[in-house]
C-alpha cells in the first residue's frame, strides 16, 4: 500500500507517493523553510514585516551582546498611552541563571523545543501609571506594541523569535519575585534558525515546514462593524 505526502510551498504543491510503513513528514533544509515562510511581497510593506516568522528550531549559535542591545533598543522607542514605558523584559542568554529561571517555567511541550533557543526573554507591564498610580488599562497593550518592534528588529538582523503563552505565571513570579502590580505578557525564544530535522515532535515539525497563512483586509479591516473598509 503506497500513501501520499502533501508538501506546500506557494504556487507548488507536490504529492510523494512511498509504501504507507515508510511515510513521514519530509524534513525540508533550513534554507527551503525560510523561503517557504516569506510573505508574498507588498510595495512598500518594511521587508521585515514579510521574513518574519516563528521558528521552533534554533542553531546552536549565540546571539552578540551588540545585536541583544539593538533588539531592545527597538522596544526602548515603541509608543505607550502617556509615554509611561510600562514594559520590562527579563532577559537570559544561555547558560545563565535567567535563562534556565525563565525555561524552568515553560510548559513541557514548549521546553522540549524552546530549550534549543540562546536566548529566552519573559515580557512584563506595570499595570499602574507611575505619576499617579491610577490603573494603566492599556499595559499589556503598550508591551505587546515592544514586543512586536523586539521581534521586527530581530528579524531585520536575520534572528528568529517565537512567542509563547505556555508558561507558569506564577513560578515565574516566585523565581523573579515579580510585583503583583504587573502583569506577564509572553515568553520569546530568540536566535538563528536551526534545521527542522532537529525537531522530533511529529506535529510540531508539520507546523515548521507548513506556509504561513493570514485572513484577507477584509476580514478585520472594516469602514462600519463587519463591513470591510474600501483600500483600494
């Protein structure tokens, strides 16, 4: 009995046929990954914004102190409601004690994998306005805008990131003894793409080699609710 395998890229789709006791996800390069991640060029969009994607598979390559410094430097100038700046990062490069604090914290699924990555960083946000110490209601917003210009900056200096929500949230605030007043964001692996045959989960190898995909303007750009908003 002979099954197919479904390989994706855009434009191509290819069926292999092989004996059924054989099948298995192919294993594509590092390289092929990567080009099969990119956005579709858009005029005018920051090329960062079309390479950027999140691996599951990191080199065993460090990331520079300079190249870290950069990265943050991207955070330090987001935009925040009342320039409060709420956001902290804890940041570990392998093999410190941040590092293993914050991968300590990881769920199992997401250590098996994350634990490749040189370095974690765990995301936080004073939910307090410092001048006046009434609620910050737009905290997670503000440090998730840093963290997305984190990941932007990072993927202008070819490193990779990838988020997690799978974390405990309250060993990570016996480890750090963070404050109750902020709230934890995310957890962001970082580093150089390794190669997906490093990868020994079986669904989560299909989720590395498959193509990335976004819903349509259309769908969440809208001129009135549910009415999508004429661009063109």
């Amino acid at each position: 009995m002979k099954t197919g395998i479904l390989y994706a890229s855009p434009g191509i789709i290819i069926v292999d046929f092989m004996p059924y006791e054989e099948c298995k996800l192919k294993t594509l390069s590092a390289i092929e990954v990567n080009n099969l991640k990119q956005a579709p060029a858009v005029d005018g969009v920051l090329p960062a914004m079309l390479s950027r994607w999140s691996t599951r598979s990191f080199a065993d390559r460090e990331v520079s102190p300079a190249d870290l410094r950069k990265i943050f430097e991207a955070a330090r100038w987001s935009a925040s409601s009342y320039n409060e700046q709420p956001w902290r990062f804890l940041v570990g490069a392998r093999p410190s004690s941040t590092y293993e604090k914050i991968l300590s914290t990881l769920i199992p699924h997401n250590r098996s994998w994350a634990s490749t990555a040189p370095v974690l960083i765990l995301g936080a946000t004073n939910t307090k306005f410092s001048h006046n110490d009434s609620p910050n209601a737009y905290a997670l917003y503000d440090l998730g805008a840093a963290a997305g210009a984190l990941k932007l900056q990072a993927a202008s200096l070819s490193l990779r990131t990838h988020s997690m929500a799978g974390f405990d949230h309250y060993a990570a605030r016996q480890v750090f003894d963070i404050p109750e007043s902020f709230a934890l964001g995310a957890v962001i692996a970082l580093g150089y793409q390794g190669e997906p045959s490093a990868i020994a989960d079986e669904e989560l190898l299909a989720r590395e080699i498959a193509p990335r995909t976004r819903k349509p303007l259309s769908e969440f750009v809208f001129s009135s609710w549910g009415t999508p908003a004429k661009l063109d």
